[in-house]
C-alpha cells in the first residue's frame, strides 16, 4: 500500500463487536484496515469472509499479516484491539510494539479492568506509544450503528482520536456525540465497569416488576407489555424498559411467547462482579448492584431452587388486588430503586476520582450514557444537571430534582415491598434499594452496637458521641482485660 493510500485506523478483532465497529468507521467516511489474529484449524479465513462478505466494496483494507497490517496505517498509527479481555490484549501488545512508532496509539476497547489499562497505559508511555482504554457499550447495534465510547488512558492521546471516536459514537436527543475524555489512566474502564454494575441492577429490577405484574397480578404478556410500553414514554423511558416491551411481546416459530420457555438461570460475564468487588475496595455502598449479582448466581442454581421450593412451598394467599393501584406501585418501587442503583454507582464514582486523582466530570460521564449504550435513560439528563449546579450534591439523592421524586415515590415503594413480602414473592433489589434508602436517611444507625462487640472481642476501639471525631478509646469489658489496645485501620 502506498503512502498516499494510507488508512486512518487500524482495528484487529473481528468478532460481533469488531465486525460492526469497522463497517461504523468506514460508514462516517474513515478509511480502515482490519486484522485477525487466527489460531489454525478454528479462526482461518476470518478476514477473507469479512471482505469478501459484508465489506466487500467498502473502503476497508483486509490483512492476514500484522505487519503488513501495521504498516499500511498512517503515522501516527491508531489501532483499536477488540479482542477478549486478560492476557489476549496483554500478547497482542508485545507482538505489535515492534511494529510501532513513537506517538502511535493503541486503544483497547474491551471489558478490560481498569488495574490492568493502569499498568499499559504505564508500559506503552515506557516504550514511546499512548495508550487508551476505552469502554464501549451497546452491543452489536451500537457498535454498528453508535455506541457510547468512554475513553481514558494517555491523554496526549485524545486529540487525534477524537474525531475519529466521536464520530462514531451514539448521538444524545441533543446531538452531542455520546463520547468525550473521562481521565488518565484507567479511568475510562472504571466508568464502563460501573456502567456494567447500573445495567446488572437496571436489569433485575425490571425483571422484578415483571415478576410482580405476573405472580401477584396474574397479567398476560400482552398487558405487561402494554404496561412497560406506557412506561416507556415517560420517566422511564430507557433502552431497557424498550426492550422489556419487545421481549414480553416476542413469539417463537411454534407460536408461543417465547419468554416463557426460557429457562431461569442467567449468566454474567464479570463486569458486574467487578463493580461490587471495587466498591468494596474503596469502602463504598453498592448493594442494589450486588444483590443484582447475587440473584444471578442463585438463579443458576436451578436444582438447588427446585429441591428447596418442594421443601418450603409458597404460601400465595390469591389474593384479589386492584390492579391499577399495585400497576402505580410497582411503577413507584421501579423508579425509585432505579434512582438508587445510579446514586450508588455514581458515589463510586466520586470516590475512585477523589482516591486515584482522576478528576471525573459526573456531568459528563452522564452525558456520555444518554444514548448507544444499554442503560441509556431519559432521567440521565436530570442526573447531568445536578452535578453540573455550582453546590454539586453530596450525593444525588439529595439534589433537590431526585429528592423531591423519592419524596413522591416513597409510599408506592414501601407498599410494593411489604405486599410482595407478605405474599412471600422474591424482591431483593427493590427491598435492598429501600434498605439502603431508609439507612442514607438515618442520622443514628446500630453500629454503636458493632464498635462495642469489635472493642470487646478484640480490643478494636471505639469512638465517642460525647468526644471529637478521630479520638479512639478502648474499653475494659470484662474486668479482667488489660489496657492494650489494637491499632486502628480501615480495610
């Protein structure tokens, strides 16, 4: 390839994500080359069957050879790795730094953790390349059609990609590309990794209400879908509840509503794991979101759950419930939970800019997920608002849009948890986002109780509502005890 007919990016993966990824950059008038990496007897042939399927005639360049690949891009280099997160991005690394030049860009734009783009970042920086780990989210229609890219990594970096990012990326209402620079280091997979966690709660909360409509309201699929598609055009409007409209809707080949022959037991790929395991790092609530993951490890216990439910039958009183009243309802527990998952997640948030130095723009990571990706939503815009207003919240909750909503939500919410307990139906996020509502809102909770049992088992220490904050005491409880004390740390 000559000089002059050099491409404008290079992209290597050409799975689900990376397939559609090159036909969007060749759609906004990029010129692109496409690279597999192939293992023999299983991936052979991949590129040939792209260029010679659904790019044929496009402006997109196919190679078999990575440094053919490599070469046929313009300096300085920018080449997207869609390839499976782990040490897949780790080997494709060491085999195209020889390739390089000094300023060439690398972006991974997997489900990476964010720990291991903080160390590329530092190793490609070391070797005279940039680095960015971007979080792409919207599945194969956003990867073809506009996603929501959340980039971050070596900030030298942005300039030259940002045209090609944000042009590719989804378009709000108000025509802003949902793409802009979240920070260094690996900032751009944190926000995708919580975005993951909100899309886990986003999910069982419907799946919930769902659960609700059928069991206690005994509703077909049809008037559920009529519900959820009402919902749609209002405050809840979201991907998500657009979906849920189709799915309940959707009949198989036989004729049947297919949602009801689908096994219960739900997988995971992670992400939201993640989530709660990095909130916890950084001592921080999210438990909608790890409710959220707990169900989905239960749910794939499907024998476990049979072999329970002959043990501890169901007492469902069959009761006769106005259906409008508890339809209000569930609709309050939906929305309200859902302002809890996003409240949480967007305190972790806060909380890894403050701890790693990151500098997060709330505002505009809000922004950057009113379209493309899944759990896109119409209140994003309230929740951009409130953190662009000079006294930004302490948290979201409290800006005075959201605590007006869950002031006028609050009765529904209590009366569809207490209803769904009484007739022993599973609600576990709505309950825990009602748990984590009454807490926030509790100038007193029992961890006194706590701090005396850790100070009498294990002389842990304690401090005093009659002393300043930051003096520890410790306690002689038993009489026989001596006045050691143990070091105060948080974990």
């Amino acid at each position: 390839m000559s000089i002059q007919n050099k491409t404008d990016i290079g992209l290597i993966g050409l799975a689900v994500m990376g397939e559609n990824l090159a036909l969007n950059l060749e759609s906004r008038g990029w010129h692109v080359s496409v690279y597999n990496r192939t293992v023999p007897g299983v991936e052979e042939g991949v590129v040939e069957r792209f260029i010679n399927g659904r790019a044929k005639g496009l402006n997109i360049e196919g190679f078999t050879d990575l440094a053919d690949f490599v070469n046929s891009i313009a300096l300085p280099r920018k080449i997207m790795m869609m390839v499976r997160a782990g040490s897949a991005v780790d080997e494709l690394m060491e085999q195209l730094f020889p390739y390089l030049s000094p300023g060439d860009i690398l972006i991974d734009g997997g489900n990476s953790n964010f720990e291991d783009t903080n160390r590329r970042v530092a190793v490609a920086e070391s070797k005279g390349f940039l680095f960015i780990g971007s979080g792409v989210s919207g599945g194969e229609e956003g990867a073809l059609n506009g996603a929501s890219i959340m980039p971050g990594g070596s900030v030298a970096a942005w300039q030259e990609v940002k045209p090609i990012l944000q042009s590719i990326a989804a378009k709000a209402p108000d025509g802003t590309p949902c793409c802009d620079w979240v920070g260094p280091a690996g900032s751009g997979h944190f926000v995708k990794m919580i975005h993951n966690g909100i899309e886990y709660g986003d999910m069982q909360l419907i799946a919930e209400a769902y659960w609700v409509m059928k069991r206690l309201l005994d509703l077909d699929n049809e008037e559920m879908a009529d519900i959820f598609a009402h919902w749609n055009e209002g405050k809840l409007r979201s991907y998500l509840i657009e979906i849920t409209t189709n799915i309940l809707r959707h009949k198989d080949k036989a004729g049947g509503y297919l949602l009801d022959k689908i096994l219960d037991s739900s997988g995971q790929k992670g992400t939201g794991k993640w989530s709660v395991i990095n909130a916890m790092e950084l001592n921080m609530p999210l438990g909608l979101i790890a409710t959220a993951v707990f169900e989905r490890s239960l749910s794939a216990q499907k024998d476990l759950r049979e072999l329970a439910s002959r043990q501890f039958p169901n007492k469902h009183t069959q009761a006769v419930y106005n259906k409008p009243e508890l339809v209000k309802e569930i609709y309050a527990a939906l929305y309200a939970s859902k302002l809890v998952s996003y409240a949480q997640g967007f305190a972790v948030l806060q909380k890894a800019s403050d701890s790693f130095g990151w500098n997060l723009d709330l505002s505009s990571i809000a922004r950057m997920w009113r379209g493309g990706c899944i759990i896109r939503s119409i209140f994003l815009n309230d929740i951009a608002a409130a953190f662009e207003t000079e006294d930004k919240p302490k948290h979201l909750l409290l800006a005075p849009y959201f605590r007006d909503e869950i002031k006028g939500l609050l009765p529904g919410w209590k009366g569809l948890v207490e209803q769904a307990m009484r007739e022993e139906l599973p609600v576990p996020a709505f309950s825990s986002a009602l748990n984590y509502f009454y807490s926030l809102v509790s100038a007193d909770l029992p961890a006194n109780m706590i701090q005396a049992q850790r100070d009498y088992f294990g002389a842990h220490t304690f401090e005093r509502k009659d002393e300043l904050r930051g003096q520890f005491f410790h306690e002689n409880w038993t009489g026989h005890g001596g006045n050691t004390k143990s070091g105060t740390y948080n974990v």
